[in-house]
C-alpha cells in the first residue's frame, strides 16, 4: 500500500487507487496515514470529522465510513493474501492501519501486505 498526504492525498494499493469520493472516509484515511501502526482512538476520529458538532449518529455513521474503508481496501487486495475485511485493528474501540514504515514522510510506503499485520 502507497499513501501520500503532503499535497493532494493519494492512496493506491497495486496500482489501484483507494482514495474515497466522499469527503469525511476521505479525512479518516488520511488522518490514520498520517498515523502508521498507531491506535487512533474513537474519539479522535470523530474530532477529526466533525470537530465539537457531533450528530447523533456519530458512532454509527463512524462505523459505517470504517466499514467502507474496509470494503475499498480488501477489493484492491489481491487474493492470493487471504486477507479479509477484519485485518485492519480495531481493539479497544479504535482504529489503526497495523502499519508503520518508520520513514516519516507521512507515506505509508509499499509492503503488499494492505492494512493489517
């Protein structure tokens, strides 16, 4: 998997672009990017998409944009890796991309692995 967020946000997984249409998966990809292979906790998230205004369905529609993110990730996925929908970590009601590069260019770098490890 290839992230990148200094400028336009760009994500690709063999050459398959990731990056959602719609603005608010959109920010929670780049806000777990700028994060690799730490927990992002549930509440940051929120912050992140809907700063102090939550809805009343925030969790929900949380979880929605999560399972989306999900869904775009492991269609990109080629089979043979077995992964599935569940391979990014979500313990402790957070989130995480279970990648770490350890580059600190905010790119994800290209490992074939997707998100979880």
């Amino acid at each position: 998997m290839d992230i990148k967020v200094l400028g336009a946000l760009t994500a690709e997984i063999n050459g398959k672009n990731i990056v959602p249409t719609a603005g608010k998966p959109r920010q929670i990809l780049a806000l777990l990017a700028l994060r690799p292979g730490q927990v992002v906790p549930v509440p940051t998230l929120m912050e992140e998409i809907w700063d102090t205004d939550l809805p009343h369905s925030s969790l929900t529609t949380l979880q929605t944009y999560i399972l989306q993110l999900r869904r775009m990730l492991t269609h990109a996925l080629p089979t043979t890796h077995g992964n599935s929908p569940h391979d990014g970590d979500t313990r402790d009601n957070s989130h995480s991309t279970g990648h770490d590069d350890g580059d600190g260019d905010g790119s994800s770098g290209d490992d074939g692995a997707g998100t979880g490890g």
